[in-house]
C-alpha cells in the first residue's frame, strides 16, 4: 500500500475497523507504519469505529511509534471519549513514564474525559498519579474538576495530597478542585479544603463554597 494523505488513511483503517473488529490493531499499526504523519488521525478513526478495539490498537501503534502515544491518545479522546479511559491504562501500563504526557495531552484533547482518564491513570500506577493529575491541570484548567474526581475516586486516603499538589499548579482552579474531591471521595472534602487553605489561603472562601454545593 502505498502512502495515502492523512485523512484517506484514517478513513481506509476505520473501514477495515468497522467491518473486522479483530483485525482493528493489526490494519491500524501497518497503515500507519506506511503513513507515519497520520498517526494520530488513524488512532482517533479507529478508536470512533471500534471503540472496544481502541485499547488494543492503540497499544499496538504505540509499541511502533512509542514517540506518538500522546497524539494518538488526544485523538482517541476526541474521537471516541467512550474508549478514553482504556486507551489511557493500556498505554500507562505498558509505559507508566509517559503517562503524565499522555494523559495531559487528552486533558487538552477533551476535558469532558478528564475523570475517566485521571482515574484510569491512578489505578494503572498509582505512583504516577498525581504527577498526571498536575500535567492534566497544567494543560488545561478546565479539566480540574474532572481530574481531582478521577484521581480522588481511585486513591480517596491521598485526597489532600492530590489537592495540595493540583491547587500549587493551577491556583485559580481551586473551587473545581475542591468540587472534584467532594464529589468522588465525600469523606475526606473537609482534608481537601484544609489543604487548598494551607496551600493558598486566598483560595479557602471559594473551597469552602464549592464543596458545599456538591
């Protein structure tokens, strides 16, 4: 086969995808071996096609483009959202120091998957969770409430720690924070609005507020 433009290649693996599930990763990691710039584009295509698939294939196309995985994980969270939280443990797993890239890049790809991802990520390596949950915050603050949510869900004894770590990132992102806690880990929302006070005192009003309204 030889190289076709971005697009024609997504399209001609998500074909294949849609009609042969199994064969998903296979047909994706050979077009994109042939059409390297379309990497991205093909992962996302496929992942929206076969969506149970995404993992699999994903995985496969990091594994021949490991300096990809990023791209082809936004992708995957724009794409196919439903897929994102799988797509985001199979590449941890198999490369946990790449996590904080690969998750921050689907943070800014589709805040809407930030818990999921942020979850996902904390339960494939814990160690690298709040290192994750920060690159995400970093990447894009409208993801705050979703990723404290996904992390604090995953790891609730490490809540204050989390909050501590994501509000010294993203100050202003405070209240989501705080919100994001309260909601997946109730029982420790008191710990994480005296964390953010400690952290930044400016911050304890808007805390404090939001915590109250979950």
């Amino acid at each position: 086969m030889a190289e076709a433009a971005p697009s024609a290649a997504a399209d001609i693996a998500a074909g294949v995808a849609e009609s042969n599930p199994e064969a998903a990763a296979e047909v994706a990691t050979s077009v994109a071996e042939i059409n390297p710039t379309a990497v991205a584009e093909i992962a996302g295509a496929v992942a929206a096609a076969a969506p149970e698939q995404a993992a699999e294939t994903v995985s496969s196309m990091a594994e021949a483009s490991p300096e990809a995985a990023a791209s082809m994980a936004a992708a995957v969270a724009e794409q196919a959202p439903q897929a994102a939280a799988e797509v985001a443990s199979a590449l941890t797993e198999s490369n946990p120091d790449g996590a904080s890239a690969m998750a921050a890049a689907m943070a800014e790809a589709n805040p809407a998957a930030a818990a999921d991802v942020a979850n996902a990520v904390a339960e494939a390596a814990p160690e690298q969770a709040t290192a994750a949950a920060t690159a995400m915050v970093q990447a894009n603050p409208a993801a705050a409430q979703g990723v404290a949510e996904g992390v604090a869900e995953a790891n609730p004894e490490a809540a204050a720690e989390l909050a501590t770590a994501l509000v010294e990132a993203m100050p202003q992102a405070a209240a989501s924070i705080a919100a994001g806690i309260a909601e997946s880990a109730p029982e420790q929302a008191a710990a994480a609005v005296a964390a953010i006070t400690d952290a930044n005192p400016d911050a304890a009003a808007q805390a404090t507020a939001a915590v109250a309204q979950v």
